[in-house]
C-alpha cells in the first residue's frame, strides 16, 4: 500500500506528457482549483486551475513567489544567469536593459524585414500534398531572433545558430533537473547540460567571427548579451512563436471561413479579422504550458498551506478553458469581435511584470507572417480530426507538426466599410 502513491504519480506524469491537456483538466474536475501533479521533469507540483487563483499568484505582493527560480525549475536547462532565470533587482534591471531590443524603433525597423522573409517563405511551399508547417516556422522566427538579436541576416549565419542551439538542446540535457541524476558525473544529464552551453558559447563566438570578417558587420552584435542571455533570448523568442504560428494555422484549415475574413481585408493598421484570429488561436492553443512561481516562504492559497519552495503552475490552456463563458474547445473568432482579450484571463504571454519580454515581438510576427500565408493559400485539414497537443519541453506543439493541405487561394470581393 505504501507504494500505491508513488505509482499514482509516475502515472499522472506519463499522462501529462503524453496528452497534457486533457491531464490538466481531467485533474481539475476531480481535484479542484488546486491541485497536486507531477512532471518528470520538474517533480512534484502544484497546478493553480482557476482563473482568479493564477490571478492571485501573479499578483501577490512582490518577494512571494520567484519566477526565475521557478522557470530553472521547469525547464532546467535554461542557464542560471539570463533575464528568463533572475528574480528581484537583477531581474528588473536585466529586463530594462533588454526591453529597447524588443519594443518601440527596433520593431518598426524589423516588420518590412518580417514581411519580406514571409514572402519568400511561403513562396516555396508545395501545393496539393499534406505539408508540415511547424518545422518551416521554426526557422521563420529563429531567422527574425538571430536577425534582431545578434544582427546576423544571411540563411548560412542562421543555419549554424539553429545547430548550435539545437545541440545545447539535447533530450539527455533536458534531465538535468533531477538531482539524483548528478551522481552519474560526467555522464550525468547536468554535466551533459554543462557541455552543451559551453558548445554553444564557442559556435557562438565563431559564428560571430567569421561575420566579423566583414568590417561592416562590426557593430551589429550587442555587446552586453553574454552567451547565455543569447541562448535564453534565442530559445524564448522562436520556439513559442513559431508553435503559435502552427497553431494559427492548422486551426485556420478547421475554419475556412476566419481565414476568408482575414484575406478579404485590406493590409493596413485596422485588421480586426486578423486580430480576432491571433487571439482566439492562442485562446485555444497557447503555446506554453507553463507559467511557473515558486513559493518564496510559506503561504496560504486556495484554503491550502503550500510550503516556502513548491513549485507552482499556472496552465494558459486551463485557465482560458475555465475563463471562457461559452464554447470553451470550439475555435471561434467571434468571441473576439467586441474588444481585446481581457488580460487577467488569457495568458499566453504569461502576466503581471513578469509578462513575456518579447511579447510584442510575437504579436508583430503573427500579425505580420500569417496575412502572407492567407493571402496566397486556401488551407485545407490534412488529417481526418484536428491534432492534439503534445509537450516539446514546456512548448505544446501540434502532435503532427501542423499538417495541412494548401491550395491556391481564390480572389474574393474586397471586405466593404
């Protein structure tokens, strides 16, 4: 009987892995708004199920949950001293440095450039035949962040970033937040982790270099970004864009009718079609599984004691289901028609000031690939039913990739005022 619990748990975290949604919400039926689960990860866990919980824990009084430590937490390979991994003041001051790369000018500057790698993207996309869409977004947003952060534009300069990434990116790596795992030394998940970065300070580096050898590259690296705020940065700003891209657009062959709304608008500031489509796909599909706090002394939540040191989860997809007032699993851009989603319960981006730094980077990527897309295709479903989540890390990306079937789109009546 002593051992009944332990198996309980290694089942939950089998399930929340393989099917992580319906885990999530089949556990918030029977456990209530809080809830006990277990990752294979990041172990043991509290997930916060309600909306007005995750509201709670975002906005407690600040010193009362960390979120750096939490996101190390999570995903363990993250390295210890970048702006996704620091609480209080250094986190604050890492972000203030960091948030001019992702707002105002540099955005302006980086949308024409957005627009023209779309175009030349979707150019090449085979028509008639089921197509996988997420591997080509993955590189589309990788090629905007290296572009933004590092100011490396040729597809040979991003080419070798992506393998330096990926190989700092290894599954065994992944496992490197499980301590008990340490004891296998060199041949440990940790020290397989520690490998990894220093690999990729050094392709880095040379990466770097050899673009250098063109004096008018000098100035195009920023200085104050080490190697493991660029792979932080890198990580954080393509994988959860590039999923939500995928997501957009294998829902949009579920719905042909939101995707002929977004082609019948003229390009220009005011696309409410467009907007409606972002939100509501990232409703539905948020990229991320995870926002994450770790209790930072005893606490009482939920009429529970959680413990200084439990880890804390706040799930998009669960809180969007329970917030929503009808319809919850449908995709409907309808729900957005009358005004924004209201940011105390849709989430994608997380919340509080601990909101996604490249946040607005997304938004723009989204508003700005996807009108390419619409425009050239008719996106037809590539699978008898629409895919499943799966866990890529904390990413949930489309079980298949986003298959689909494109067609060439026919011209339709101009939406009229």
């Amino acid at each position: 009987m002593e051992r009944r619990p332990g198996r309980v748990t290694l089942t939950d975290a089998v399930a929340f892995q393989r099917r992580p949604v319906e885990t999530l919400a089949r556990r918030r039926r029977t456990g209530g708004r809080l809830f006990p689960l277990t990752s294979a990860v990041a172990g043991p866990m509290l997930v916060v199920g309600a909306p007005e919980l995750a509201h709670e824990v975002m906005y407690a009084p600040m010193g009362t949950y960390l979120a750096g430590a939490a996101n190390r937490r999570i995903l363990p390979v993250l390295p210890e001293n970048s702006v996704l991994t620091l609480d209080g003041d250094p986190h604050r001051q890492r972000r203030r440095e960091l948030a001019p790369m992702f707002h105002g000018d540099a955005l302006k500057a980086i949308a024409p450039v957005i627009r023209d790698l779309a175009a030349r993207e979707a150019d090449g996309w085979p028509l008639g035949r089921p197509f996988a869409v997420l591997p080509r977004m993955r590189w589309l947003a990788l090629s905007v962040a290296v572009r933004l952060i590092l100011g490396i534009e040729d597809s040979a300069g991003v080419a070798q970033v992506e393998r330096h990434l990926r190989g700092a990116l290894r599954p065994y790596a992944m496992l490197s937040g499980i301590g008990a795992l340490a004891r296998l030394g060199p041949l440990s998940p940790q020290a397989a982790a520690a490998r990894g970065h220093r690999a990729f300070a050094r392709g880095l580096a040379g990466t770097i270099r050899c673009r250098r050898e063109d004096p008018g590259d000098e100035a195009s690296v920023p200085e104050r970004l080490g190697p493991d705020e660029v792979f932080a940065l890198l990580l954080a700003a393509h994988e959860t864009t590039a999923t939500g891209l995928a997501w957009a657009i294998e829902q949009l062959a579920w719905a042909p009718h939101a995707a002929d709304a977004v082609a019948r608008e003229l390009p220009g500031s005011e696309r409410p079609s467009l907007d409606a489509v972002i939100w509501e796909s990232l409703r539905l599909r948020p990229p991320l599984v995870d926002i994450v706090r770790q209790a930072n002394a005893s606490v009482r939540l939920a009429g529970q004691n959680v413990p200084a040191g439990t880890l804390l989860l706040i799930p998009p997809p669960l809180i969007h289901r329970e917030a929503a007032t009808e319809e919850k699993g449908r995709f409907n851009i309808a729900r957005f028609r009358g005004g924004q989603p209201d940011p105390h319960t849709w989430l994608p981006f997380g919340g509080s000031d601990r909101r996604c730094l490249g946040a607005s980077l997304a938004m723009l990527e989204l508003r700005e690939i996807l009108p390419q897309i619409i425009e050239r295709f008719e996106l037809l479903p590539a699978r008898s039913e629409p895919e499943r989540p799966r866990l890529y890390g904390t990413a949930l990306v489309p079980a298949a990739g986003a298959c689909v079937v494109l067609g060439p789109r026919r011209k339709r009546p101009a939406a009229t005022a």
